[in-house]
C-alpha cells in the first residue's frame, strides 16, 4: 500500500479563479500563466479548470506542445521567448506567440525560415531589471521587430516588480508609456497582482498566474480574503504514529523541539523529500482531524512531528491537512519564511497527484 500523502487539483477551483480575474479585468483579454506545470499543479490536470482563458502563458515549448495536444487551438505564449535557432522550428509548427526581449532574438527571426508570421510580444524593461529593452531603445527595437517579414503582430509588454507592494507601479506605468509613446499595437502589462488591484494597468490583456490557483500575489492570505479565490491544490497525509513524549524528551533530529510537560506527539508521512520545507520551525500550523495545531521538532526527509495537544482523540490514520482548502498555503508559506508559489511548485514527484 503507497504511503497516505497525496495531492489534490480542484479543478472548479481553478474555474472559479479563472472567474475571479475576468471579473477584476472585465475589458481585458486574459492569459492564464501555466509557467512551472501551472505552478506545481500539472498542465494536464490544469487545463480543464483553465480552458475558459483566452490563452496560455508558459515558458517551455514541451509544455507548449503538450497544451497543443490536449486540445487547445487559441493563443499560446512563450513569456522568456526562446534561446536558439531550433527552438523558432517548433514556435512556427505550433503557431506560438513569443516573448522578445534582446536583439539576439530579434537576429535570430531575421534569419528564420517561416511557413508563417509568428505574432511576437516586444518587451520592455521598464524597471524590473531583468528581460527587455530600456524605454530609451525601444522604439528602435519595435521598428526593427516591425521591419521583419516573418512577425506578425507585434504586442507590447513589460512586468512589474512592486504591483504587490506599497512602491505600486506608477514609475513603472510612466516608463512604459514614456517608451511606447506612439507607437501601436495592443499592450500587455498587468501580473496577478496588477489584475487584482491596479486597474490603470489591465489594458488589452492581462497575465494572472498565482491567483488562478488561489494564491495571494503578496503572500498574505488578508489580501485576497475578499476577492472570492479559491485554492487549488490540497495537499494531504496522515498520522502513522502517535508517541507519548515525557517531560524534557526531546523530538526528531537536533533535539530542537523539548516537551515542557508530558505531551502526544503525531507523526505525519510528510517530508522535506516530499516537498514540505525542512526550515519549517516550531509552530509552523497544520490540521488534524479538523484542527488546527502546529510542527514540533525539526522536520525530517520522509516525516514531520505535530502536537497533538489540540485533538486528544487523533491517533493513527487521523487525516492531516499541511494546506488547502481549510488551511492557506500561503499562512504555511508565511510560517516557513517564503511565499506560496515556492510550496507549490516544490511538490515533489514521488507525491502522487489528481485531479477532481
């Protein structure tokens, strides 16, 4: 019998995520971001919950393809673009929209062999300081991109670095607008988090990703509690031990976590090598039986210890929770010192995962 954890995709969630953004960017076309197996979750069993979008963000043509496979006909974009010559092959026989974003990209369409125009996403660096061309040089990149035969229509973007912050985005909007002045064609600009809560920046497509799988943009469960987003991932175990631990015993590696007083102690089949953090500290929350309590001791490869103080009556086979539906991923992630995204594309494989 295969240990008790396991992964579960709601895919009405996803819907109903997908929902919740064209509701905060109603004028505005949306690509839904599958980037990183739709963040942990698995293109496959994402895309029955997605398929309402107007297009799919990613960043690897295998993903790309296998979307392709599965059905879908409407737009796909590669959000990096792609790295080599190769790479345009498979963009021309999948009809791909692409991310362009340096003058090697640019060289490399020139030199293209096409069966027809690829539709392109010019970007601009508009003070993310990663992928783009500054405002200064980008008028000159869109008319070269405009001059060759091979492009067809040509989208302006950029992305945001602070749309979840008290920085907000108004220098990055007046760079953007400062660059593409004049110049035509639909725009691209607004993350999950510009969707939610920017509304100067949806313009003719949006591009959520975190908040389709019910995920805070900031890391903050408080964020989003109004906005109706729902989780999509559950992912859940059992107890497969309970232990009485006297007072001063110590629990797991390093003896960090000692009992003030006698104390039941859950062991749940969850580990680092399951992709549950290992820096997880004391307190970090979790549900058992339907209640909330808390890690003790250090979590170790295949096992975590909780306190069972909470559920006097939880012993083996108790269900456990380590987020989902009851408990956010993001007060988890929050717990251990990161955000939501990193825990849920950090699942590991050995994890069996479905959708329902």
């Amino acid at each position: 019998m295969p240990r008790p954890i396991s992964a579960t995709i709601h895919t009405a969630a996803l819907a109903s995520n997908l929902a919740v953004a064209r509701r905060h960017a109603p004028k505005s076309k949306i690509w839904a971001v599958v980037k990183a197996n739709a963040y942990g979750h698995g293109v496959a069993r994402a895309f029955p919950g997605l398929r309402a979008t107007d297009g799919f963000g990613l960043l690897d043509l295998e993903e790309a393809v296998k979307l392709r496979e599965l059905g879908w006909a409407g737009p796909i974009l590669l959000l990096e673009g792609f790295f080599r010559p190769t790479d345009i092959d498979v963009i021309d026989r999948y009809s791909l929209t692409t991310g362009v974003h340096c003058d090697e990209q640019l060289r490399m369409l020139e030199m293209a062999r096409l069966s027809k125009p690829v539709n392109i996403q010019l970007k601009m660096n508009s003070g993310m300081n990663r992928l783009g061309y500054t405002p200064e040089r980008f008028r000159a990149a869109w008319e070269r991109a405009r001059a060759v035969q091979g492009i067809g229509q040509i989208t302006l973007m950029t992305h945001f670095s602070d749309a979840d912050g008290p920085r907000g985005i108004s220098h990055q909007l007046e760079a953007f607008e400062r660059g593409a002045e004049g110049i035509a064609g639909a725009r691209s600009l607004a993350n999950s988090a510009a969707t939610l809560w920017h509304a100067a920046a949806h313009f003719d497509w949006v591009r959520p990703g975190i908040i389709l799988y019910g995920g805070s943009p900031s890391g903050k469960t408080a964020d989003i509690a109004t906005t109706g987003l729902k989780p999509a991932m559950t992912l859940a175990s059992e107890l497969i031990a309970v232990q009485a631990v006297p007072a001063g015993h110590s629990v797991g590696y390093g003896s960090v976590f000692s009992a003030t007083g006698p104390m039941r102690i859950g062991i749940v089949a969850c580990g680092y090598a399951d992709g549950y953090p290992r820096v997880a500290p004391e307190g970090t929350p979790v549900i058992v039986d339907g209640v909330v309590t808390r890690i003790v001791g250090r979590v170790s490869m295949d096992m975590l210890t909780v306190d069972l103080t909470p559920v006097p009556n939880a012993g083996i086979g108790a269900p456990v929770e380590l987020w989902g539906t009851k408990l956010p991923i993001d007060d988890v992630a929050a717990a251990c010192g990161t955000i939501g995204y990193e825990l849920m594309c950090a699942v590991a494989p050995r994890v069996p995962m479905r959708a329902e």
